[in-house]
C-alpha cells in the first residue's frame, strides 16, 4: 500500500515536468509609437511567462485596416484590430471569413490639447490643424464620427493631418504644427507624451449631444467614461464614446491555437497587467460581451465554455 502515494507523486511529477508542443503564431501590431506595439510586446511577454513554449512573434504594420487585409491573406496569424475595423470584419459576409480570438482594451476616444490651448470643446477646432491617426487607424475613423457628430465636416472644417506613424503626433502639438492630437485609449502613448509635455495638457471629450449622435451614426461605438486622474492633468472625468480593440484571427486558425493562446492570457492576466495598466481589460470573460457568440473562434468559444463566461 505504500507504493501508491511513491506512483501517484512520481506521475504527478512527470506531469508538471511534460513540456506542451512548441506554438509560434506571427501577431501584426501597428506602426511604431501607438498602443498596438506596447500593447504586442506586453502580451508576448506575459503569454510566454506563462507558457514558455507559445511565442508570439510580433510584427509592425500600417495599422487596422492593413492588419484586416493581412488576416484574410494569410500573411498574418492574428492580428489586432481596433474596434472600428475590428467589428465590420466580423460582420463582413464576403470573402475569407475572421473570427475574435481574445479582448484586448476598451479604447474611449479623446482629444488632446496643450494646456495653454483655447480649445474648449470640438467644435472650437474649426478652421484648426489636427492630427487625426494614421491613414488606416480605426481612431482615425472614430475621431471623424465623433467630429461630425460634433457639427465638424472631418475634411473641410478642420485641417485633418494624417500621421505617417501614430507616435509621431506629441511633436507636432508640441511645436504647433498640430493644434490638437485625436486618440484613444487608457494608456496611450500619445497622451502620455503630450500630457509630459512642459506646462501639461488638457483632454477634451464630445458633447453629451454629440454622443448621441455618435452612437445613432456607428454600432460598434460604446458609450465610455474615462476615470479622473487617468492622465496627467486630468481632474475630472471625461465621458466619450469609444469601442473594444479586439485581437483577431486569420481564416483557418487551428481552434487549438486559439484555444491555448486565450488560456494563456487568462493565467497571464496579472502580469500583463502589471506591464501595461489596460491590459486588465483583456479578461477573457469581457469578450462574452463585446462580440456575438458566432463570430469567436471555435477555441475562444470552448474556452469560454469552460469558464463559465459564455453566453
């Protein structure tokens, strides 16, 4: 009788020790300087803590809508793909079909501004430069919803200034090329780096009328309230509208590829955290109710099943 307890130590011994079978999948980011890289980093770093032999190879790209078109060429396994784009893909029923892997963060969008600026709303940036994103963005497409529902034509009431890298933005509000930098997301680095910015900055969000507005025009835009103290400078609580950045896959991902990566991501929830403040938002069980149940990976939805987060 003293044997079983050797045998069951020694199998469970065996067990922990047993190494999972070597998983590379290829991530697009975005360009250099926004949220998508920082965001692609922490993740690989946090998934590969906690399961070593999973690797998340991350690479730049133009952003979203480049990310999508990638996807359905195969060229990339997964993707993240800013809510914008990120839910039409979901919808589109023509053409290789994408599915959601995982949540990555509630994105409420904002404008920022030096804090000497005498923007105090959207509307006063008529006749302004901007800098809107990069030209394939999903924050670009969400900052010209919310500036005509502002009252604001996107082209012709403002000078809309498309980046050729999201981090290029803080410069040009910085040496006034740029009166105002549209972005989104807690976190981000462009409002980390013009809210550093000597003499501060100020964060301005849509009307409560213009809110409305933007919800009626776009499904995938949520209402959102960005927390007092967010930023450097912000007092206050800022109310927007925003959407869920979601990570994507291409067509065909095997399920359980997408079964051990989301895992992954729930046990590495702490640490990704601990790298990036949003990365709390990429609980699995917060995809339950941001994407319908057929559009997530069969992998995705059996973990979620598993859970107890399905809907």
């Amino acid at each position: 009788m003293r044997v079983k307890p050797v045998l069951v130590a020694l199998c469970l011994m065996l067990a922990s020790s047993a190494r999972a079978e070597p998983l590379r999948l290829v991530l697009g980011t975005a360009t250099p300087g926004g949220g998508f890289p920082a965001y692609g980093a922490a993740l690989a770093a946090s998934v590969r803590a906690v399961d070593p032999d999973l690797t998340l190879e991350t690479r730049a790209t133009g952003g979203s809508a480049e990310n999508v078109r990638l996807l359905r060429e195969g060229a990339l396994d997964l993707a993240l793909v800013q809510g914008e784009f990120a839910y039409d893909a979901l919808a589109a029923g023509d053409g290789p079909r994408l599915t959601a892997v995982a949540p990555m963060y509630a994105t409420p969008g904002l404008l920022v501004v030096a804090a000497a600026s005498p923007v105090r709303t959207l509307a006063d940036l008529a006749g302004m430069p901007v800098a809107l994103g990069t030209r394939n963005s999903g924050l670009t497409v969400m900052g010209r919803a919310v500036l005509a529902a502002s009252g604001l034509d996107p082209e012709r009431d403002i000078v809309p200034i498309l980046l050729e890298h999201a981090g290029d933005g803080p410069a040009m509000v910085a040496d006034g090329r740029a009166a105002a930098l549209w972005g989104g997301g807690i976190g981000w680095p462009g409002f980390a780096a013009v809210a550093a910015m000597p003499g501060g900055a100020r964060f301005v969000g849509p009307s409560p009328q213009a809110i409305d507005r933007a919800l009626a025009a776009r499904p995938s835009l949520r209402r959102m309230t960005v927390p007092a103290g967010s930023f450097r400078g912000q007092d206050s609580a800022i109310e927007t509208v925003g959407s869920w950045s979601l990570v994507l896959a291409r067509p065909g991902l095997d399920p359980e590829a997408a079964h051990r990566l989301i895992a992954a991501i729930g046990r590495a929830g702490a640490g990704l955290a601990g790298r990036l403040p949003q990365g709390r938002d990429s609980d699995p069980a917060n995809l339950a109710a941001t994407v319908p149940a057929g559009s997530l990976n069969p992998g995705t939805a059996r973990y979620l099943r598993e859970i107890g987060a399905a809907r």
